[in-house]
C-alpha cells in the first residue's frame, strides 16, 4: 500500500508508545530489533488506538500516504474518551490531519480545544525553523537537482525510478495515481 501511519502516545507508565500500521508483521520486527524493545510497538488499529488514547497525556500523529490525504485514525468519538488536557499534535495537517477533529492552525493561534483535549495543528511545522529545514530539503533534493540539470528530466526520470515516482504533472496532463484519486480526477500515462 505504501502508507506509513505513526502514532506516539506517552502515557504515565510507558515514555512512549509507537503505533503503527504494517503491511506485514516483518515490519513491525524489524522496528522492534531497531528499537531494542525499548519502544513498545503495537499494530495499527481502532481497537489498540482507542485503548491507548485512554491513557495518553500526549499523542503526536504523523502520517503520510504519499501523494494522497493522510486516513483518519484518531476520530471524534474517541476523544471523550481522552484525559481532560491531553494533547494531540497532528503533524499530518498538511495531508488533511490523522485525527478527525483536525483543522490546520498558525502560529499566532497554534491550539484549540474539542471535547476537553487541546489540539496542535500547525501546518508546514518545518517552517518555525526555515534555515535547518531550508538546509535538509537541499541537501535531500539536489542529487535529484542535478540529474536533471545534467541529463535533461526525461533521461534522469528513465534512469531513476524515484524520480518517476515524484512526478505529478506532464505535459498538462496529472499522471500520479494517489493525488488523481485523492482529488477524484482521472490519470494519465507518462508518454515519452
């Protein structure tokens, strides 16, 4: 499927709990071998999210379907069933949000309030430190940069798949299947 849905709850007896929804248990393995058991990982879904938000003080969702809005996990509902001041923090504001109740917010007005939770729903959160984030997007980007520079953009997309894979647009025409389905147009092919 290519989703990546992460949710970190701190609660009083755990620092943090990771959630996060896998394909297949491989996943989920390998980032208990990489976390050494010292995060608990559960899979993702209603029945173990509701369960851990009943204990949360903090959930921080971060979720991203490339291309496409992010799926709600964390809905309405469930936040009576949340302590009173816990706090959601939804970085994936900027694919639509991860919880339900979420609507992007600034940094003049950075929270709200629903059901007694507060809610932080700041969109573009790599913008409060534009230099570092400046810096990390260059350095992600500029081998892709070049490639293009050096051999035109059809010969570097031909050569490298990724590249393929971030193109949205061609020739007027939008060819990336998850935004085409998140905004109900129809795709096209690459043709070149």
């Amino acid at each position: 499927m290519g989703s990546k849905d992460i949710l970190a709850i701190a609660t009083p007896n755990n620092l943090l709990f990771e959630v996060e929804t896998v394909i297949d248990l491989n996943r989920l393995r390998y980032l208990d071998n990489i976390f050494s058991g010292r995060v608990h990982l559960v899979m993702s879904n209603y029945y173990n999210i509701e369960k851990l938000l009943k204990e949360a003080h903090l959930v921080v969702g971060a979720v991203l379907v490339t291309g496409a809005t992010a799926p709600k996990l964390v809905m309405k509902e469930m936040l009576a069933k949340m302590k009173k001041g816990a706090v959601i923090v939804d970085v994936a504001v900027d694919q639509g949000g991860c919880v339900e109740t979420c609507s992007p917010t600034t940094y003049e007005e950075p929270t709200f309030v629903i059901d007694e939770v507060i809610h932080y729903c700041v969109a573009n959160m790599p913008g409060a430190v534009a230099r570092t984030s400046a810096f990390a997007l260059t350095n992600a980007t500029l081998p892709y940069v070049l490639e293009i520079a050096n051999s035109g953009y059809k010969e570097a997309m031909k050569r490298d798949p990724a590249l393929m894979k971030g193109l949205n647009v061609h020739l007027g025409k939008l060819v990336c299947k998850p935004v085409a389905d998140s905004q109900k147009m129809e795709c096209g092919l690459v043709e070149f």
